[in-house]
C-alpha cells in the first residue's frame, strides 16, 4: 500500500471518485455535489483558509485506490484545544489501510504543533461533512455524512474514543403537534414586542448580519467556539441557493432586535440522488427534470440559535410553528429532521422532544490523542 499526496488534477479527481466506485452497490449512498466537495480545498472560496491549514492523500494498492483521508488545522480553534482534525475519510474494510491513513494525517498535524485530532469533521462550519455516522444507516440528507457500519470499527479500533454525537431526529408532519406546545408556541407568537419573518434573497445582506450577530451569542458558550463570520455565512448561502426556500428560513426580532432564527431547508438529495454528484450541463439538465417531476416530502432545519438572554423564553417553538404554518398548507411535507443537536445541548434536546420527535440518526466526533513522541 501507498499512500500518495494529493497534489495534481489526476488524484484531486482520484479522491472525488472513490466514493462513487465503494458504494456503488449501496442504495443508501446518495453522494453530495462533486463541486462542494472542491469548494472545501479551494482557497478561493473556504474562508477557513484565512486562518487555516489543510492537506489532504490517497491510498493505493498497486493502481487501485482503496482509502482517502484529508487533515487540518483551523487556528482558531487549535489555539484553545491544540486539535486539528481530520475528514472526508474512505477506505475498505482493512484495519491496517485505516491505519495508515489516520498514521499519515496524524504524523503532519503532530508536525504542525498539535497535541490531538478531532475526526471525522470539516474544513468549515460543523453543519455539513461532519461525523462519522454510527445509528440510522438510511439516504443522508444534503450535506450529511453517510458511511458503512464498519467504519466504527476502524476507528475505535485504532483507539479514537467518543468527543460528542451529533442526534438527528424526525418529526412526523403527519401529525399534529401537541396540544402543550401548540399553546406555548401561540402564546410567545403573540407577545408584545415579538414579530417573525422569513428570509428574503432581496434584503439577504440585512438577514445575512441578522443571522451572525444571533450565532455567535448563540453559540459563544460552548467549548472551543469559533465565531463566525460574514464571508462564511455568504458562502454557506451561496451554496444553498439551488435549492434554497426563503419562506422555510425564520428570524425572531423583539422590538427590532434580531434574537433567534431557524434554517431549514428542503431535502434536495431526493433530487440530487440522479445526478451522481456531478453538476456539470447534463447534470443541471437531469436537476432541473426531476425538480419538476419529484415532490420533495421531507425538510431538514440545519441549525436553530438563540441569543442567550431571550433562551428559555418559548422563542425556538414559535419559530417551529412559523415553520408548521407555512408547510402544513402545502400538503406535501411528510416529515421533517431536527438536525444535528449536540447531545450536550439539552435545551435544544428538549425542544425537540417537546414536539414529539424521535431519534432518526447519530454522528458521532471521535478524538485521538496524540502520545509523547
């Protein structure tokens, strides 16, 4: 076996494929977008390389290639918890390819000053690529990890152990929301001082600064949080807008102060599954075929945030109602995934059982600690 760096066209296009060759035979693979995966080691456009690292191999046996695995190193995370991280790992089931590549991207991180890894993650925000799936091996969503069950077993057995899992849980839209939270939820909606609007591509750059000021309070007191900024939220619209729905992506304002906000989006792999990842001119054509033919069912809300000082007060179930009164109408929403709460976040745990949703998947972030040299 060797392992080889990517570092021409032949093998960054070597390291696109392979996914598309291993789980040829799955039905549940549906592979993400070939350009977004690109997007993530473009220095053009990952912001992350502003204040980041990244590289990234291929393995081979003889002229076959049998594993991939990427590394890096955001700074401003690495400057607090010394990890870097390492992603878009693939490989067949062989403990000793897996271990060659988690050695590979170990050795640079430790030559590069850190002291752990985190994987599998990003090179970016932890909304998409990231965790290994462990539970709920069925079609990914866009943007969501999928592997084979084995995977677990390569990285324990090379001694990852358990950061944090990331639940995804679905609710039935089926279904009425409970009486209890129905009544919660209108009794916010209808407070003094609180209004809720959409999301409008005309004034995107008014809810593109909404959406940042919200997160990072939101977010600033969980464990190594990065703040974001707006070049990262640009991005991560611009990379939604195909298939982005603005009457499904809510703000919370009191008296005119932006305070909480829900993203969600449609599932769009349903129609990304014909395309086999490639958005080239038969591929737009093929997406704009079955967008006209296929009835999306499902939506997935991304991430949920509230600033601090408004938790707690009822502001995350009136924007889900929001969410219910606009879908509910359109008699083609099934269902609907909560995504990607961490289950150290128990408000948000919370919420989610509050409307009656259950466990759908779980993705897990492994660390590995590196041992003196």
């Amino acid at each position: 076996m060797q392992i080889v760096s990517v570092n021409s066209s032949r093998s960054a296009e070597a390291f696109i494929r392979l996914p598309h060759r291993m789980y040829k035979k799955d039905s549940n693979f549906i592979p993400p977008l070939d350009n977004d995966i690109r997007a993530v080691f473009d220095p053009v456009l990952n912001p992350f390389f502003n204040h980041g690292v990244c590289t990234r191999w291929i393995l081979l046996d003889g002229d076959t290639v049998i594993g991939r695995i990427a590394a890096f190193i955001n700074q401003e995370k690495a400057r607090h918890s010394g990890a870097g991280g390492i992603g878009f790992f693939e490989c067949i089931d062989d403990q000793a390819a897996a271990n060659l590549l988690f050695d590979t991207a170990r050795e640079w991180l430790r030559e590069r000053g850190m002291t752990a890894m985190d994987g599998p993650v990003n090179f970016g925000e932890n909304d998409k690529f990231w965790g290994l799936l462990v539970e709920g091996f069925k079609p990914p969503s866009l943007g969501m990890n999928y592997n084979p069950p084995y995977y677990v077993r390569l990285f324990e057995n090379y001694g990852w152990f358990k950061s944090y899992d990331q639940l995804t849980n679905f609710l039935d839209a089926t279904v009425p929301l409970s009486e209890r939270f129905t009544k919660i939820s209108g009794w916010v909606m209808r407070k003094p001082g609180y209004t809720f609007r959409h999301f409008s591509v005309a004034e995107r750059e008014r809810y593109f600064e909404d959406f940042l000021e919200i997160y990072n309070d939101a977010w600033s007191n969980f464990d190594n949080f990065t703040p974001m900024n707006l070049g990262t939220v640009r991005e991560t619209f611009r990379q939604m807008k195909p298939i982005m729905d603005e009457k499904i992506i809510w703000f919370a304002y009191y008296q005119n102060e932006p305070v909480a906000f829900v993203l969600c989006l449609p599932d769009a792999n349903q129609i990304l599954r014909h395309v086999h990842g490639k958005m080239g001119l038969w591929g737009k054509l093929k997406f704009v075929y079955y967008r006209r033919v296929t009835t999306i069912d499902r939506l997935r809300i991304i991430v949920m945030g509230c600033k601090k000082k408004y938790q707690n007060h009822g502001i995350e179930s009136a924007l889900v109602r929001c969410l219910q009164e606009e879908v509910l109408p359109r008699k083609t929403i099934k269902g609907v995934e909560l995504a990607w709460v961490g289950d150290f976040n128990q408000k948000m745990l919370a919420l989610h059982e509050a409307t009656g949703a259950t466990t759908d998947k779980i993705h897990r972030t492994y660390r590995y600690t590196f041992s003196a040299p």
